[in-house]
C-alpha cells in the first residue's frame, strides 16, 4: 500500500466541482433547489431585500444545496457497503433525506419571513 499524499489545493478544488457536478446529474432534487434558489434570488433583486436579508437567503440556500450534496454522498457510501436492502442501510438514507428536509423548511420559512410582507404589500 502506498502512502497517501494529500491533493493540492486545485485538485482538492477540482474534486470538490466533480462532487458538485455529479450531484447536478443525478439528483432530480438538486436542480429543484438550484432553480427554486435562483427564483428566490431574482425575487430578492426585484423586490430590493436589505443586504441583510439578502445574506440570510444566501445561507437559507447554501444550507439546502449543501445538505442535498451531503445526502448524496451518503446515500453513495451507504449503496457503496450495502447494495443488497437491509433496513439499517434505509434508515440511514432516510435521515439523510431528512437533513435535507430540515434545511428546506428553514429555507422556507426564512423565505415567507422575507417575502410574505411585501407580497401582501402588492395585493392590498
């Protein structure tokens, strides 16, 4: 076995684009968020948010992509161990899954606080 010698900071940045990319591939709810965030965002632009609450999206957003990537990658080793149905292995992506449902009502939630007084502003 040889030793292990760690990547430099462009390969460890170039891996880092492969997981995004693989991620943007094959999961059909990572391009939902990716689209959902860039709505929120052009909503964010159109109705002039403070810079803070700007910011507050932008984590709101991170926290869901980041939690969709990271599930992937469980449900990646998981598979990788368990490829046979064994219900640890379940649950183990089912709390993942979950991770990614956490930061999602967050985001949610975030998103009504910052939008839901200048919707109502528009209809009445």
């Amino acid at each position: 076995m040889g030793r292990y010698e760690k990547p430099g900071f462009w390969c460890s940045l170039n891996q880092a684009w492969r997981g995004l990319l693989h991620t943007w591939r094959t999961q059909g709810h990572m391009k939902f968020h990716c689209v959902a965030a860039i709505i929120v965002l052009c909503l964010a632009w159109w109705w002039g948010v403070s810079t803070y609450e700007a910011l507050i999206l932008l984590l709101a957003i991170g926290c869901v992509i980041g939690a969709e990537v990271m599930n992937t990658a469980v449900e990646i080793v998981v598979d990788m161990v368990q490829p046979n149905y064994d219900l640890l292995a379940r649950q183990a992506k089912d709390v993942a899954s979950g991770a990614v449902l956490v930061a999602t009502i967050q985001a949610i939630a975030i998103g009504m606080i910052v939008f839901f007084p200048r919707l109502v502003s528009k209809i009445f």
